[in-house]
C-alpha cells in the first residue's frame, strides 16, 4: 500500500480508520475486520484508476469490505451460526449513525476504540494504529518505546479485545469524561505527528494538524459545560503550534529553527484565538497540557528571540519534570537553561538522559551546545549519532547540513 495513487493514498488517510472501525463494530473481530479492509483497499487500488474513484468512496469501500467479511465468515463455517444481528448488521446500510448525539464520524470512533476494559496507553496505541492510520512505528517514537515493543503491545490488545469479547459501542453521554483523558492523548500525539513527522519526506504533514485541531475543538464543544480545562489547554497548545506552520520550513522544505523563524509569517490570528484558552486552562491547575500552553504563549508573545522569557520557560519545564516525569520534557528544560545559562549549563542537565541514548534529538541538541563550547570533535560524533537514528528527511538533510559545517571548519 506505500505506492498508492495520490487521490487514493488520501482517501486511504481519511477514510481507513472509519473503514476498519466500522467492521469491528460489527463483526466484534478486530483482525478480521482489518484484513478485510485491507482487501477492500488493494480493490480500490486495482478498480479506480481505470473506472474512476466512486462518488461515495468511504461507502464503496466499506460496502466491499463487509461482502469479503461475509464471505470469510461463510468460508469459516461461522456464518451459519452466526445470530441474526450479525446478519442484519453485515447486509446493512454501510453507513450507519448509532444514533449517537456525535455527528463526526471520526470522533465517534475515537471515543468508541478508548474503551476503560484497556489501560490507557493501550486504548491510544490501538486507535493510532487501527483509526488514525499511524505506523507501528510512529506510535513506538511517539511512546519512546522500540519497536518490537509497541508491536508486542498492539498485538496484546488486540487479543484482549477478541478474547473478553470488549463492545466496540459509541459511549452513552454519561460514559464519555471516563475515556476522555485517553481521547485527548491520542488528538495529541496525532497533532504531534503531524508537527514533526518522525519519518517521510516533510518535516510537517499538515492534514493531521488540522485534523487533530479539528477533532479537539469539536471535543470540547461536546463536552459543553462538562468540558474540563485541559481540553482548552490542549487546543491552545495546538493552535499555537500550528501558527507558526509557514515559518518552520524554507521555500525548499527545509528547517528553519524558532530563533531564526521570520514571526511575521506566524497566523498572529491563531495566537490571539489561542491566548485566552491558555489562560483558560490555567485555572485548573498546572496540568501538562496547561504547561505546555503556557510555555508556547511565552513564544508566541515574545517580539524576537532574544526577548524570549527563557527563565520562565525553563521554570515551567521544571514544573512539567514534577508532573510527567518524561525525559524530553527534561531534555527540552536542558536546553531553556542553554539559553540563558550558558551551553555548559545545558549539558549538565543533559548528563542524566540516558534514557534518550537512541533518540536523535538528544544527539541533535548536544551537538549544538559542543560547538557553542568550541568541542568540534565531541559535536560531529554527536551530529554523527543524531543523523543515524533520524528517520525524517528534512531533519537529516539539515543534520547533514550542521555537520558538513563542522567538518569543513
């Protein structure tokens, strides 16, 4: 599937999680339901290019997919046994609503796929992987996991999911704040993907930013009153993110760092949409979205880079330290004290990050603080380990780039 025409490789992104979620919910059997999809995709890679894609392409193809399930499920001596539900459910409208109060699709799904019966970071891997069209890959860099592991997990929720028989039913209104901590993470790692994809040619894949925008505000309008404040946090976080989009890369898609970013291209729009939901979420207490808002505001606020409140920053990191525990938040705080401590400063917070030997960011910004320090050698072994463990191509063009520099110095 990785040399799908292009109208088909998008409809691929829009339509495959809605296609495989669909047939989960009605044949309760998640591999199948994956494999059929799979079927259903390779016919449209075969059919549309030469009699044109169908006006209804998400219905065409799960309306095939359910056909190739029924005839698996015959083939397995199962369809004889199976209730009359199942049948009824498998000859239906292909697209059905459930009579649920969430008119997106996609978010209904995503509501359904984080089921309690699963721990959390199961419930995320799972809808990543089955919805939103994630690699095994991507979710493994997104958890700082190898990927064996998060392969080792995908497949165990999966089991867990056939073998106690867990409903894959839209949650009742009532239900819906107990999954709501794991609907937000995955809107968040999604958003996250698409702001640094971890692999291909683009350094940013802009349809799963503003899906993942999209499908945060629409949570929280939901949620209506219910909705609480790391909902505004975690939407303010990805606007102001999201504003800076056009300065991050040149005209040629390369990187462009935040202190060398040209901010009149930032979406000031979007900031000053973003600003008051940061204050928002403030309120209810420094929670990791609220902080992380907090510290793009401080960006977004600052007139030029050298006006950046980096003591802040740095403060607000170390809250984040307190809360997360999470090794680039503590790399990230590594380099705010860079900033206005010094690259010494830096690399002394840095020692203690073993646990991000195999991540090039790590490497990456190491690197940049040896050569502040004039340590060519120990800077180029750095760029040399970050370059091998990148998998983005605009990052590695522009590590190959800082290490070139060093090498002709």
């Amino acid at each position: 599937m990785d040399a799908l025409p292009t109208q088909l490789t998008q409809t691929y992104r829009d339509a495959w999680g809605i296609v495989v979620a669909t047939l989960i919910r009605l044949t309760g059997d998640i591999h199948l339901a994956e494999d059929v999809a799979q079927d259903a995709f390779a016919a449209a890679l075969a059919q549309w290019p030469r009699e044109g894609t169908p006006d209804q392409p998400r219905a065409w193809l799960i309306t095939v997919a359910k056909r190739k399930a029924i005839n698996i499920l015959k083939r397995q001596s199962r369809w004889e046994g199976a209730s009359q539900d199942l049948e009824a459910r498998l000859t239906a409208d292909p697209i059905e609503r459930d009579g649920s109060d969430i008119d997106d699709d996609r978010l209904r799904l995503i509501f359904t796929c984080c089921h309690p019966a699963l721990a959390q970071e199961a419930q995320v891997a799972l809808t990543l992987r089955t919805l939103c069209g994630l690699t095994t890959e991507e979710i493994a860099r997104a958890f700082l996991v190898p990927l064996p592991t998060m392969a080792q997990r995908l497949v165990r929720a999966k089991h867990k999911v056939a073998a106690a028989g867990i409903p894959f039913e839209v949650p009742s209104p009532k239900e819906r704040p107990g999954r709501l901590d794991g609907v937000m993470t995955v809107l968040y790692l999604l958003f996250n993907e698409g702001y640094a994809a971890t692999a291909g040619a683009g350094l940013i894949r802009a349809d799963l930013c503003a899906e993942a925008i999209r499908l945060c505000a629409l949570v929280r309008r939901l949620m209506g009153h219910h909705a609480p404040a790391e909902l505004s946090s975690l939407l303010a976080l990805m606007l102001l993110h999201d504003a800076r989009r056009d300065a991050r890369t040149t005209d040629s898609g390369d990187v462009v760092l935040l202190e060398d970013q040209d901010r009149s291209r930032w979406n000031h729009a979007q900031i000053e949409r973003a600003l008051p939901l940061v204050e928002e979420g403030l309120r209810g207490g420094p929670t990791p979205y609220a902080l992380q808002a907090a510290i793009a505001a401080l960006h977004a606020r600052a007139p030029n880079a050298a006006e950046t409140d980096w003591p802040q920053i740095a403060a607000l990191y170390g809250r984040m330290e307190e809360v997360t525990d999470s090794p680039l938040v503590s790399l990230n705080r590594a380099v705010a004290v860079a900033m206005f401590q010094g690259p010494e400063a830096g690399l002394a917070h840095m020692q203690h990050l073993s646990s991000l030997e195999d991540h090039h960011l790590f490497h990456s910004a190491r690197a940049a603080l040896l050569a502040k320090l004039g340590r060519t050698q120990d800077s180029i072994a750095a760029y040399r380990r970050a370059l091998a463990l990148a998998s983005n191509d605009v990052e590695k063009r522009f590590l190959q780039g800082r290490l070139d520099r060093l090498l002709d110095a």
